[in-house]
C-alpha cells in the first residue's frame, strides 16, 4: 500500500515508533516519535511522547 507521506497522522507514526522500538531501532523510534509529537495540537501529549521515546544519542548507559 502507497500512502502519501502528508496524510499520515500523529497515530500512524507513533504506531510506527512502537513498532521500531519492539524490532530493536531505538533512533527510528525516536525520529517517528518526534514527528508524531510535532503533529499533535497538545504541547502535554507532546511532551509525553517526546519522553517516552528519548534520543539513543542522549541516553547513557552505565557500565563497570
């Protein structure tokens, strides 16, 4: 199925980056989670997604 990029909504990517996360690419995620985030109209959903799909580049992990 074609679908032109325009018409997608906020769901559809951030189904997208769910999906990304469960086959392991934590920066597609990220990138899909931002856009779904730029597409809604509530600066606190927003927020929400852009937390619940942090940049891998930002996130440290500890290490011993």
């Amino acid at each position: 199925m074609n679908r032109d990029p325009a018409d997608l909504t906020a769901a559809d990517h951030l189904d997208a980056a769910r999906e990304m996360t469960t086959t392991n690419r934590p920066y597609l995620a990220h990138l899909l989670a931002e856009e779904a985030a730029r597409r809604t109209t509530s600066p606190a959903t927003a927020a929400d997604i852009r937390a619940a799909f942090p940049d891998p580049a930002l996130i440290r992990e500890e290490t011993d």
